[in-house]
C-alpha cells in the first residue's frame, strides 16, 4: 500500500468521524493518555480536538490509537 493510499484511508475515517460529530477516545504515544472529546478539524499532521469545551491541537505523530466504540467505515 502506497503512503498516500494509508492517508486517504485515514482522512476517510476521520472525516466521517468529524461529519457525525461522534464522541472519541484518542490515545497518546506517551504513556498511553486517553484523551475523551470529539474531533472538530485536521490537516496532514495534526488533529484539532474539543475536549470538555476546550481546543487542543494534536500531532498525529503523538496518537498511537483512535478508539470510536462502534463501525466508523465499511471495506
């Protein structure tokens, strides 16, 4: 799979994500920190996130899983 297929299919699921407004648990590569809140924007390296109200930029890079509790994208 080339890179760009992989960010296609990661702009994908997040963009569904976002357009449904859905509650997510994002985990952070560093100690494993669960982060609760809905994703409100992205770019090719980074997540805008509304936690509690509040808007947290986040590097892709810093995110080692993206929990949605049900079926974001059907193959």
């Amino acid at each position: 799979m080339s890179d760009l297929a992989g960010f296609e299919l990661q702009n994908s699921i997040i963009n569904n994500i976002i357009k449904e407004e859905r509650f997510v648990t994002v985990y952070t590569t560093k100690k494993g920190v669960p982060i609760r809140c809905k994703i409100t924007g992205n770019d090719k390296f980074t997540l805008l996130l509304d936690v509690e109200g509040k808007q947290q930029l986040v590097f892709k890079s810093g995110i080692s899983t993206i929990l949605a509790g049900k079926q974001v994208i059907n193959f």
